[in-house]
C-alpha cells in the first residue's frame, strides 16, 4: 500500500474512534460500585477534554467525529450482548456507526484530495436524517408495545447480512475506482478521471450504489420496522433511480462512445433501475 494511505487525518481518525469505541470497557468500572450514569458523563467528559488538549481545529473537528462514532460503536457492542429487547438495536448501532466512520476513512485512504469533514457523511442530507429518526422512532414505539416483534431473530440476521453484503461491496466500489471515486457528482471531468470497469464495476455499473440500496434497506430488516423497512425500500429507490441518471448523464459526457458500451453489457445493479435513456 503506498504510503498516502497512512496520512495523518486517516491515522488520526483511526485513534479517535477506537478511543471512542473503549467505552465498551465502562462496565468494568460500574462493577466497583460506581453508578453507570455517573461514569458514563465523566467518561464523555474526559475524552472530549483529552481531544481538545490534543488537538487543534480542524484536527479537533476530525477526531470529535471519529470519537463520537466509536462511541456509538462502543454502545452497540454493549447493547448487542445485553439480555434485552433492544439488542438488535446495538447491532444497528454498530452498523450505522461503521458505515459513516468507514466512508471517511476509506476516502482517507483511497482519495485523499477529496477529503473532508463532509466525509463522514453525517450531514448527508435533512431526508436522510428524518428517515434514520423515524426509524429510531418506529423502534422504540413497537418495541415498547409490541416487544415481541423486536425478537424476530432470523429476520434480524437476514438484515444483518444484507448489510454487511451492501457495507463489503460499498467499500470495494471504493478501492477499486481509486481516485475516481467522489461523493459528489461531478460535472466537469478532471485529468486524472478514467472509466473503471474492473472488479465490481465488471458486475455492476453503480457497485457503491447498489451496496448503500442494500445497506439501507437490510438496517430496517434487521430492526424489524415494517413502516420504515417498506418505506426505506421506495425512497432509497426513487434516490438512486434519479442519481443514476444525473451521473450517468456526466458519463456520457466525459467518455462518450466508451461508456455506452459499457453501459450495453453491464446491468446497473439496482432492481428495475436501467440509468439513463439514450436516444440513438
């Protein structure tokens, strides 16, 4: 691996979220006597203390993030072996927390001159965080009414592995375009744009979309919502039906005759979605 894929804000990050992610070791401490919110706040406390005596903007926004994520992770673990209805809710946690943690690392890592805090993808949009609320909303509610609908174990290991399988193949669309890849549609074609149509992209067209279809879609199976697992399923389509397009429009631009045959032999991947219409 060359070595721009140690850079500081991916080796910084990386701390950051495994100092984040130690919160799993907090039950060692309430065994002693300690209350669990007691430690929890002063544990928050401490590492917020310790990040903005080690580091300054915008290395701090960096490792808030990272951190924060880990903590999340950190969390999940914990509720995730819990002898509780919400167990699988950890396993969400784990999930979400990943995804978001990995997509600025990877980027770190594969493309670093696209980097930055947008990265993360925390702020992705206002339409993404209202369906990640009211996924936690429909959880808690049919949870507290209904628990029994949370303990679906076989459907909460369907969506476990489709997530892993959307998060796996996400990451490998990644690596493999390189510097290629960018969260952002891009409307003018840099220097250094090339078509890729190797590893996943020899399978699927838009391999990173087809993983985040499948991601999105499996954390709502794996919480057994049935409001927002059908509802997850028809907006995330209608997402990428649209963004398909607009890329695929850029595509055409950039590399003309070469995109549309590729496009001829390799299917998007996405179920009922052909990407753009060309008139010949």
């Amino acid at each position: 691996m060359a070595p721009a894929a140690l850079g500081s804000e991916a080796r910084l990050s990386l701390a950051a979220f495994l100092l984040g992610a130690s919160v799993v070791g907090l039950p060692l401490l309430t065994r002693s006597g300690l209350q669990a919110r007691t430690v929890l706040a002063l544990y928050v406390a401490a590492l917020n203390a310790l990040l903005l005596l080690l580091y300054r903007p915008p290395r701090y926004q960096i490792a808030i993030r990272a951190c924060f994520l880990g903590f999340v992770f950190g969390c999940g673990l914990l509720l995730s072996f819990s002898q509780s209805s919400w167990s699988h809710f950890g396993w969400y946690m784990c999930s979400l927390s990943l995804f978001h943690y990995s997509e600025y690392l990877v980027t770190a890592v594969n493309n670093p001159k696209s980097l930055s805090l947008d990265s993360f993808l925390l702020n992705h949009s206002l339409e993404y965080t209202v369906a990640a609320v009211s996924s936690w909303i429909e959880f808690t509610v049919e949870n507290y009414f209904w628990p029994e609908m949370k303990q679906i174990t076989w459907l909460s290991v369907t969506g476990l592995l489709m997530v892993v399988f959307g998060e796996c193949l996400r990451k490998a669309a990644m690596f493999t375009a390189g510097s290629n890849f960018n969260h952002v549609v891009q409307n003018e074609k840099s220097e250094t744009h090339t078509l890729v149509t190797s590893g996943v992209y020899a399978w699927f067209r838009h391999p990173s979309y087809v993983g985040w279809f499948y991601w999105s879609i499996g954390t709502q199976v794996m919480l057994c919502n049935p409001i927002c697992g059908v509802a997850y399923a028809l907006t995330v389509w209608r997402f990428f039906r649209d963004r398909t397009e607009e890329e695929e429009i850029s595509l055409i631009h950039f590399f003309g005759e070469e995109y549309l045959e590729y496009k001829k032999k390799v299917p998007t991947g996405l179920p009922f979605i052909k990407g753009v219409k060309v008139e010949l």
